[in-house]
C-alpha cells in the first residue's frame, strides 16, 4: 500500500516535468537553428561557388592560389592544373588549391 502511493505520487509530478523538459530545450533549438542561418548555410553556399569555379577553368585563366601564386593555367588534368608563373617557370598543382579567378583590376596592382 505505501509503495503504491509513493508510485503515484512521482506519477503526478512527473506530468508537470515533461512539459518543463520541452521548455529547456527550446534555448538549445534556437541557438542551433541561428548557427545554421550565419554559419553553416554561408559556408555551403561558398563550397558551391567554389566548386562550380573550378569545373569551369579552362586554358589562358588568370588564377591566383591558395597560397597567394599569380599565375595563367597552361594545362587541366582531371585532378591537376599546371600554371605558369613567369616566363619559362611552370608549376603543377592540385586543382582544389586553386582560390580564385583574377579580375583586370588585380592586374592594375
């Protein structure tokens, strides 16, 4: 008899938890839901960018690499970019470390 009153007395505070438990939560719910929208969706949407850059090299780009290398692409392999930084100086790399596509205006420096 006094075990089963004990039982039901944790059963009638344990309504009140579970809705106290969903409220916890909602702080942890927003916080990742603000991580999304300012970290993780921009950097998605560079990965995109970036990707779709490199599909599209072809032969004669102006590129600048990842560790800050000017130079003109001479020859695309499936994994690989050759580029050359001066006039008889050629220098082959993966094609990820390349960062960027030079503008006319970069020339101008």
């Amino acid at each position: 008899m006094v075990m089963s009153s004990i039982a039901w007395a944790q059963g009638m505070g344990g309504g009140g938890s579970s809705s106290g438990t969903l409220l916890s939560l909602i702080p942890f719910v927003l916080i990742f839901v603000i991580f999304y929208f300012l970290l993780i969706l921009p950097q998605q949407k560079r990965q995109k960018q970036q990707k779709a850059m490199l599909s599209e090299l072809k032969k004669g780009d102006k590129v600048i690499t990842g560790s800050g290398i000017w130079g003109t692409v001479t020859n695309l392999g499936k994994e690989t970019v050759t580029l050359q930084v001066a006039d008889n100086t050629k220098i082959k790399l993966q094609r990820d470390h390349i960062s960027k596509l030079r503008s006319d205006e970069d020339d101008k420096e």
